[in-house]
C-alpha cells in the first residue's frame, strides 16, 4: 500500500468538514474517514474510495471509476465495497458532501446487513 501527504488529507478534511462527526486514522498505509463513527472512505495514495453497495455501486460504475484493489501474493484482489471518486467531486463541495452523504448511507446498509 502506498502513503497520502499531509496536504491531501488536510484538504479531503477541509472539504469534508461540513460531514457530522468526522474523524480519520492509519488504516493500512493510508487512512479510513468515519462520520459518526461509521467508516465510509479510504484513502490510499491520495486516492479518495467512498463505500458503496448494490443501491450505489452503478452510480460510479456509470462513471468508469475503480473498486479499491491491492496487490497480495502475486494476485490483484478487488474489493468492490470500496470505489474511487470521480476527480469532477473536488471541484464543488457540495457535490462530494452529497456523494459522502451517500457513501456513509451505504455504509450503514452494509453494516446493518
């Protein structure tokens, strides 16, 4: 797994802030976010993952973007509760609070599943 710099997470926070709540920790070279206590991102190699599920999985399918995947014992694993952002979301708060809103949403169906 790769490192995030310092600039990019103060940024994501930055952008986030608006999100009840918000907390972030090391999670396996990278970091996980959490609103309320409900882990709803990665962030690998200043790349920004939201949780989805079968409700939120097209959405970003229909975009093109990427499931989290990483390297283990010569094999590519895919993780598919986890998909990359698209780069438009950074350009306007409001859009990537309104994707955050739905990936803590998932998260929450998913967990409570």
């Amino acid at each position: 797994m790769g490192s995030n710099t310092p600039d990019f997470i103060d940024y994501i926070l930055e952008m986030l802030a608006p999100l009840d709540a918000l907390s972030i920790r090391p999670l396996f070279g990278g970091h996980s976010l959490k609103s309320q206590e409900v882990p709803f991102a990665l962030i690998i190699n200043n790349i920004v993952y939201f949780s989805v599920d079968d409700t939120t999985r097209p959405h970003y399918e229909a975009q093109n973007m990427e499931c989290f995947s990483y390297h283990k014992q010569g094999k590519e694993i895919f993780v598919r509760k986890y998909y990359q952002i698209p780069d438009g979301c950074f350009e306007d708060q409001d859009i990537l609070i309104t994707w955050a809103e739905e990936a803590i949403a998932a998260a929450i169906r998913t967990r409570s599943s």
